[in-house]
C-alpha cells in the first residue's frame, strides 16, 4: 500500500476556514477484547447504549456533507462490534481517509482481507509490552501478547500502513526503547515524512472517575529514564529543551487554550458530540439534534470561556509548559478550573530542565510558582 504525506493538504485547509469539521474520531464502543489497567474509558461500556449500524451510517452522512475529511475509528477497540466491517466500509465509499485505532488483537482473515480491498490511511496499534509477562501485566489476558504479535507481522506482510504506540506506564517504562527498536525492525526507520512509532506520557482517570490508573503514571524523572533508551527520543527531547520557552495563544483569562475543536470533533458511542473526549461540557446528543447545529455550536461557546474563580491555574506562568487543561481538570478533580498536582510538578521539573539561555526567566517563573503555593 503507497503512503501518503497529508500535512500540507491539511494545513492549507485550516486556514481556509476559521471553524470547519475537517476532522474527527468516532468511538465505536467502549468495549474492549482486553482488559488494559490504565484505560480510559473502561467502566463506561454499554452495548444496549450504543448507536446501532444505522444511526451511524445516518451519522457518517452528516459529517461528510459538512466536509469532514479525516476519520478516526477508535474505541474501546472498533472491533468487537460485530458490525465493524460494514460501518468501516460504509466510510470508505463515503470518501473519509480513515485512520483505525485499535490493539490488534480481534484481527481476523475475514477483517484483513476486506481491508486490504478498502484503502485506509493508517492502522495504529497500542503496543505496551515486547515480552509476554510485561504485555499481559498491561492488558490482564493470558496469551494475548502472543496473539497481537502475530496479527501484527501479519499486516505488516500485507503491507498494511502501520504505527505502533505506546503508553508510558511504571509497567513497562523500561520497555520503552524496546518497542522501539523491535518497531523499527520490524517496519523501517523513520523518514521526515513518515515514522512508525510513537508514545503516550500521559495517563487520565477513567471516565466514569475511577481514578486507579493514575498510580501508574510516571514521574518526571521517570519519563526522563524512559527517553534515555532511545537516541532519537532523547535527541528530540533535548531539542525541546533548547527551544524558546513557549507562550500562551490567548490572555490568562481565558479557560481553554487548546483549538483543536476549531477543526475537529469527537462522537462517543452513544451518540454524544463533543467538543473534547474527556469532558460531556457543551455535549450534543446526535439522535435529537443535527451534527451541523450542535458542532457550530461548541466554537462561540468555548471562546467565551473564562476563568470564574481565582485558580493558581489562571496567573501560573508555568501553563505555557503545563498539562493542565480544564477537561482533563475537571475529569480528575471535578473543577475545571483546579489545579492537578501530577501536572504541577511536571511543569515545575519542565522548567528547571529548559535551556540555560531562558535561565532568568525561568527562575523567576519557579519562584513565581513557589510562592502562589504559599
């Protein structure tokens, strides 16, 4: 299969358009074939709940007229539906360059063999582990590393377009350039306009407020430890640190500073739109109201945003480097405007580390810091 570079094409449509659905990810369900410590959205699954095969054909009509380009097709794993194929198929003759997110592990014959007649942008696989024990400590069922590797060197004989992911977890953080390697064994170095292989420093509480996978998260020294493995990991993070110390788009006022809902959405399996995965605020249930009217809805809405208390979050100089972002707030503490003390000491250990250079400015924003604690 070709591969395709689509970043220019992208970014010449932004600018096009201030607000414009361009792209989106759909979760299919939040039912899953394993059983993954850390994920998200376990607890929240309902398969009485979830839109059935025609109301997301009804759905995938919408967001195609109002432009949509890019689809990403995610879960829970997209599929234990047992109508996947037909949802996916019906996609691809709508014209969406589909993304597929997924663990790998419910591959079948009769899935590989359909998608290698319907042409998909990119498969991206989690893949937590490269040794049984530490890959199943993650997903918590027996034999499925085995199996997961295997439909992986399948698809990659079919010469399916493939990134493996990884997220950065106390179980498996010396692992981390293990995957790596094994990825670029397995698929190829990467290229300035192509690479195989990514990883996730970050790890919420669940959705439904179960907060347990956050005692597997990783300290700042920690991740630190896990990006010496790689040298182009560690390279790329070093550059970082030698990069002018970056500023906020918008006044310390406003709450939300993230833009991606200016072109892209989020649907859950239930039919809810919303602007963030993480957050129901400014949500529309697609089976009462028009993709169209709900998603010019959100822009105006969050624009308008402001902070409505006196939040360390509000006048930290230290956001510019911060996690924090009122959704993921409000998902582990319920306020949005609260500060998350995991994020705090990132960012504080964030600035410590950034290039001598920006050292005044940077003593000044800890001491800043230090004394809003106070």
């Amino acid at each position: 299969m070709k591969e395709r570079n689509l970043g220019p094409l992208y970014g010449r449509l932004i600018n096009k358009k201030e607000f414009s659905p361009l792209g989106g990810l759909i979760e299919l369900t939040y039912r899953c074939n394993l059983n993954c410590i850390h994920c998200y959205c376990k607890g929240s699954e309902n398969k009485d709940k979830e839109l059935d095969t025609e109301q997301w054909k009804e759905i995938l009509d919408e967001i195609h007229k109002e432009g949509c380009l890019w689809l990403t097709i995610s879960g829970g794993d997209p599929l234990v539906r047992e109508d996947f194929l037909e949802i996916y198929s019906y996609a691809v003759r709508k014209g969406f360059i589909i993304t597929l997110f997924t663990n790998a592990y419910g591959f079948t014959p009769k899935i590989i063999n359909n998608l290698i007649k319907s042409p998909f942008y990119s498969i991206e696989i989690t893949l937590n582990g490269i040794t049984k024990d530490t890959y199943e400590a993650i997903t918590q069922i027996e034999d499925s590393f085995s199996k997961v590797i295997e439909n992986i060197k399948i698809l990659t004989q079919k010469k399916f377009p493939l990134i493996l992911k990884t997220n950065c977890l106390k179980i498996n953080k010396h692992q981390i350039g293990k995957i790596k390697r094994w990825t670029e064994k397995l698929l190829g170095k990467p290229s300035e306009n192509r690479y195989y292989f990514k990883y996730d420093s970050m790890i919420y509480p669940r959705l439904n407020g179960d907060k347990t996978p956050c005692q597997y998260r990783l300290n700042f020294e920690e991740l630190e430890e896990a990006k010496r493995q790689d040298v182009d990991i560690w390279k790329e993070y070093q550059k970082g640190l030698h990069s002018n110390f970056p500023k906020l788009n918008r006044g310390k006022s406003f709450l939300y500073h993230c833009n991606s809902w200016a072109n892209h959405f989020f649907i859950d399996p239930f039919g809810r739109l919303k602007f963030c995965m993480f957050t129901e605020k400014f949500s529309i249930d697609l089976k009462t109201t028009p993709f169209r009217e709900g998603f010019y809805r959100f822009p105006y809405q969050i624009l308008n945003q402001r902070f409505k208390t006196n939040s360390k979050c509000k006048d930290c100089k230290l956001r510019p480097v911060c996690y924090y972002c009122p959704a993921r707030a409000y998902l582990e503490t319920g306020d949005e405007e609260a500060p998350v003390e995991h994020y705090c000491k990132l960012a504080e250990a964030a600035a410590e580390r950034l290039h001598p250079r920006n050292t005044k400015r940077k003593t000044n924003l800890i001491q800043m810091r230090q004394t809003s604690q106070t």
